[in-house]
C-alpha cells in the first residue's frame, strides 16, 4: 500500500515537473520568438527606409536635371534602377 501510494506520487510529480517544462518551454519559444521578430522588423523596416530614400534622392536630383549616370554613381546603384525609378514615378 506504502509502495503504491508512493508510486502515485511520483507518477504526480513527474507529471507536474513535465507540465511545468512544456510551459516553460513554451514561454522560452514565444519569447525567442518575439526577439526574432522584432529583429526581423527592425531590419525590414531599415531596408525600406533605405529604399524610401534612394527613391526621393534619385527624384530630387533627375529634377535638378542631373544624368542619370551621375545619379546612379552618386547613389552606389545601377543605371537600370534609376531608370526604373524614374519610370515608377512618371519621369
């Protein structure tokens, strides 16, 4: 009876540690995950602004009637995106 009663406990315990590591494991993961993604975002988010301002620069200076090889020289970008951006804008 001891013997059984013990066996029961243990059965509990075991099942108690294991429920507690699958929820701490579980808030490790959404954690990790959080951090992952707001990495992730702040990179995206780097890269569009990055984008943006290529964009508005290489406007700016085609309005200011600079050549379109100046500009992609200026901007570290190939004559083919300029291009592109100007015709995406309408220029």
């Amino acid at each position: 009876m001891l013997e059984t009663k013990f066996k029961k406990w243990e059965k509990n315990v075991r099942k108690e540690a294991w429920q507690k590591g699958q929820l701490e494991g579980r808030q490790e993961g959404r954690q990790e995950g959080r951090q992952e993604g707001r990495q992730e975002g702040r990179q995206e988010g780097r890269q569009e602004g990055q984008e943006e301002k290529t964009i508005k620069t290489t406007l700016n200076a085609h309005k200011a009637g600079l050549p379109i090889a100046t500009i992609a020289k200026l901007l570290e970008i190939s004559t083919e995106k300029v291009r592109k951006i100007l015709k995406e804008h309408g220029k």
